[in-house]
C-alpha cells in the first residue's frame, strides 16, 4: 500500500519526493502528539513531512493557496487500498485551508474521512473548481457532529450545501457558514437536517433578512435550538422575527449582535409572533439608541449590553423575565438603579467602553438572566 504525504493528502496520494535536508519542515507536531500543524507555502513543498501528523488527534493542513489539480488522477483510488489505515488514525478534529481543490478530489477525500473517527471538519479559504461527482446510494464520508466554513467558494451554485451534505452521514450537530460569497441555498435539492441543533451563519454582512429567509430553508431544522446571525446585515429583530417564522424553526437562542439595528421594523411590516421556545435574545454591541420594538413578550436572557440607549427603558417596553416570586418587586427595584446608571452612561462618543466597563459593579444590581452589562 502507498502512502500520502499528509492527512488530506494521505488518502489519495504518493509522497513527493523529499526537499533539502536544509529545508525546515513545513509539518510541527507538539510533544503530546496531540496537534500537528503543516503549512506548504514552498514553491516545492515537502509533502511527506506530514507523515508525522498520522497520529495525531487534531490536524491543521494549509496549502499556500495552490492549486491541487495534479493530485486529482488519485481521487478515483479503491478505498481498500487505505481503509485499515484510516481506521486506526486518532484523528478528531481535522482543518484543512488556502487551497483549490477540485470538487471530486474533496469528496474522495470525505469518503476516505469515512473509515475514520473523525468530529469536527474546518474549511477555510478554499475555492472547491469544477463539478462534483455523483453521490453514492448511501453517505460514506465521515459522521461529523461539527462542520465549520469559512470563506469558502463552490462552483457548483446554490447546490453545493445539498451536494456536500450526501456525502455526509446523518448525525451533524453544529454547522457554521462564514464569509461565504453566496449563501444562496437550493432548498428543493437539501435534505432536513434531523440532528442539527446549532447554525451560524455570522459574518456574513452580505446576508440581510432576504437572504436569512432564503437561506433558512423550510422543515429542514426541525431541531434547531440556537441561531448564531451576529454581523450578518441585520436590521431590525422584526425582521429576523418574520425569516424564523417563514422558515417554522424553533429557536431557544438567537444572537443578533454586531449588527447595525434599527430600533423601529420597516413601515408596513406585519406584526411577527415569535418562536415559542425563544428564551434568549442577544442585541449586544447593536448600536441601539433605545429599545427596539417588537420584542418576544418573554424571554429569560435579554442581552442589550455594549449599546448606546439614550435613557432607561420602562418596565412595561421589557420582555416578561421570569423573577423568584419571593424578589420580584425588589429586583425590579434593583433593575431600575441599574438603568438609571446606564443613562448617564449612555451619551458620547466612547459610550461603548464606559458602558462595558461598568458591567462588574452594575452585575450585583441586575437579575441574573436580564443582563443590560458585559465585561
């Protein structure tokens, strides 16, 4: 059996042949054998340093921005030929970045990552060429809990999601996409994802609620329990009220900081109910002048820290939180002091330093889940 030079390219490939002895390897492996990191930006690079990254448990593997072409003659290789190799791999956790990668030589590869006990996948800043190969009846590529994105191009469309996800066993738990060039999503061609109970689609400020309702495609998160959506083109949480609504997802957690959101919906916009199981709401480091309309009537956790509120909000502008009905009257009380204070901190132009640095002292006046301060 042949070996590959390194654990992406340990599955399809034969070794190149090895640099100057002079030349520092572009493969680190740590003293536990627990991470190896390879990084070939050499115009020649020494493939076969990533022999060493064999046992390790979590692999970091980076291109130099090449292209991968040439090494697409093995994608079609019998996994036989590696299967008992890859079964007996530690590895966990698994990135792989700053590529050009041809689609059937990722998916070959992802059928490889099928024999082994691999969890957690990071693609970044990857250009996936070409088309990508017929799927087989049944997913053989790895059964991931976590698969992570990020500045990822496909030349496949709005397909890709639905092509990668085949290769896929069921079972994903945390998908995160981030500066995806289109998020542009074929909803007719994807499957639900049965599983699937974290998606985060932050940093994406090209994304906006048109996109988020296109992209949360209907039925297909019966599960999903938190929406991670911070810098991603937000505008109003009505907005995002209407997406989640369209989509019929569900909710516990949605993160909408760090984004630029307006505290009034757009004129005409119908009035939105919110998921049931909504009990968090993040709007930290909004630029929120006051508090913005149309809020969920209950919540457990509301984050409005790091904004720039011109005043204290009432009770009766703030989402029913649940107290200890023993303390409810003097937490309210405690809360109002608290809002007070925000009110004197809340004008100028470092409002947002002052606001945050008042969080340790402002903590012991507020109601552990209502939290109006952060470190």
């Amino acid at each position: 059996m042949k070996r590959a030079p390194c654990l992406l390219l340990l599955l399809t490939v034969v070794p190149l042949l090895r640099a100057s002895e002079d030349t520092p390897e572009p493969c680190e492996l740590d003293d536990e054998d627990y991470r190896c990191a390879c990084n070939f930006t050499d115009p020649e690079p020494d493939w076969a340093s990533g022999l060493q990254c064999m046992v390790a448990l979590e692999v970091e593997l980076r291109a130099g921005g090449r292209s991968l072409e040439k090494l697409l003659e093995r994608a079609d290789m019998n996994p036989q030929h590696y299967a008992d190799v890859v079964k007996g791999l530690r590895l966990r956790r698994l990135t792989v970045g700053a590529a050009r990668v041809p689609a059937r030589l990722l998916f070959a590869v992802l059928r490889a990552l099928g024999y082994s006990r691999l969890k957690e996948l990071t693609l970044e800043d990857l250009e996936v060429t070409g088309s990508s190969p017929p799927p087989l009846l049944e997913a053989t590529g790895p059964a991931l809990s976590t698969l992570r994105l990020r500045n990822v191009s496909w030349a496949t469309g709005g397909a890709w999601l639905a092509e990668l996800q085949q290769w896929l066993k069921p079972g994903l738990k945390i998908l995160s996409i981030a500066q995806a060039q289109s998020l542009a999503i074929s909803c007719e061609q994807l499957r639900a994802f049965p599983a699937l109970t974290t998606l985060d689609l932050s940093d994406n400020p090209g994304l906006g609620e048109r996109g988020l309702t296109a992209t949360l495609c209907p039925h297909k998160f019966p599960v999903l329990q938190e929406l991670a959506l911070r810098n991603s083109g937000m505008e109003t949480p009505t907005g995002v009220c209407t997406a989640l609504a369209a989509a019929a997802v569900q909710p516990h957690r949605l993160d909408l900081s760090r984004n630029a959101l307006r505290a009034t919906a757009h004129p005409g916009a119908p009035r939105c109910t919110w998921p049931s199981k909504l009990s968090s709401l993040n709007l930290s480091f909004a630029g929120l002048e006051q508090l913005p309309k149309g809020l969920p009537a209950k919540l457990s956790v509301l984050d409005l820290s790091c904004n720039r509120l011109n005043r204290a909000p009432r009770p009766d502008e703030l989402p029913e939180v649940p107290y200890p009905s023993s303390s409810k009257k003097e937490l309210q009380d405690q809360k109002g002091q608290g809002n007070g204070l925000l009110a004197k901190a809340g004008r100028g132009e470092d409002n947002t330093s002052r606001m945050c640095a008042y969080w340790t002292f402002l903590s012991r006046l507020l109601t552990p889940g209502f939290r109006m301060f952060k470190r």
